[in-house]
C-alpha cells in the first residue's frame, strides 16, 4: 500500500505540474499566461484539482511508511511524519493562488474597476507565489527525506542503499531550496538534486510495490 500510494502520487504529481500548469503558465508574460488560462480553463483547473489529490496521496504514502517504519524508531517515524504534514499543508495552502489567479480572469462584474493588462498582472503575480509557496513547502519535503532515509537503512527489511540515497537526497533537496531563493540564477544543483530525488523515490516506491512484504 505504501509503495502503490508514493507511485500514484508521483505520476499525479508530474502529471499537475506538466499538463496542468507548465505548458499554459509563461513567466514574465501575463498576456499570453492570461489567453493560454482563458482558452484551456478546464486543463487548469484539472491542473490544480490533480496537484491537490497528489497532496492527499503524498499524506497518505507518508501516513503507511509511519506504520511500516515506526518499529524501527517510533520518534524518528513520528518526525518525518510530521515533516510530511507541514510541507503537504503549505503546497495546499499555496494552491490558493491558482484558484485566485483564475478568478482574476473569471470577467466578473465585480473586476471591472481593474484594467485588461492590470487583471492580467495580477493574475500572473499569483501564480508566482503559488511557485514560491510551492518551493516553501520543498523545505519540509526535504527535511523529511533524512529521518526517512535513516528509518529505511536501519530497518533490516529494506535496501540499505535506498536509505542512503534518500539520506543523500535530503542534503541536495535542501540545497535546492537554498538555491532557489539565495541564488535563482544558479542551477547547477537541481542537475544532481531531479535525477538523485527520482532514483530515491521511485525506487523506494517501486522496492515497497513489488518486494516490500516479501522482504519484510
């Protein structure tokens, strides 16, 4: 169940981000941002409908490794648990502004007393801080990875190398974070931070699928 959870919630993720947002979304061009939302509004929407499942499904997975892991140190499955909910709740809070940047172009009567490109401005600032609040919640998802890594190399019914790619995976996420904000124009981390984060995570995900009860 685990493993099923964390493989649903990857592809749903991806799937959000990549049909949902990144082919309508063009940063630092809120008119054409503004015509892609208006002409593919249901793609957005299931854009952000699927971000806030694969939230749900992220919640879960995290919920049934605490079950499996808890044996193994019951505080330090409790911590990575609870790092899981802090950054689940701030993504989810930070699609909020998916839905305002919609209701910015919605042509309600009420948004008349703003102009075209001022609506469209604005619509374009709220998906920047749904991107920045996305990146706050990689913080939490980062810091998770370590406690996890750790239960995962001291189980004994688990691959200890996945526990340590994991573990590996938490310093890069974390860097990557750092360097989103202290650094954006730099992005020579990210190109070990993506490929590491896939071999950690869906490879612990597919171990749990496939072998998890037989090796346990």
């Amino acid at each position: 169940m685990a493993g099923f959870l964390y493989l649903i919630y990857i592809v749903i993720h991806v799937f959000a981000d990549v049909i949902g947002r990144s082919s309508l979304i063009v940063f630092g061009d809120a008119a054409v941002t503004a015509q892609n939302m208006m002409a593919s509004g249901w793609q957005f929407r299931i854009g952000f409908m699927s971000d806030l499942l694969a939230a749900v499904l992220f919640l879960l997975a995290a919920w049934t490794l605490y079950t499996l892991l808890k044996p193994v140190n019951k505080n330090m499955a409790l911590l990575f648990l609870l790092l899981n909910l802090a950054g689940v709740a701030i993504q989810s809070f930070s699609d909020l502004f998916l839905i305002g940047s919609q209701l910015l172009l919605s042509g309600a009567d009420y948004l008349n007393v703003f102009q075209v490109n001022q609506l469209q401005a604005l619509a374009l600032l709220f998906l920047d801080l749904h991107k920045n609040g996305f990146m706050i919640a990689q913080l939490f998802y980062g810091a998770w990875l370590f406690p996890l890594g750790y239960l995962v190399f001291k189980s004994g019914f688990l691959p200890k190398i996945l526990g340590i790619v994991l573990m590996i995976h938490c310093a890069t996420w974390l860097l990557t974070f750092l360097q989103y904000f202290l650094l954006p124009d730099l992005s020579a981390i990210t190109y070990v931070s993506y490929p590491l984060g896939f071999i950690a995570e869906f490879g612990l995900s597919l171990w749990l699928l496939i072998k998890g009860v037989a090796s346990r």
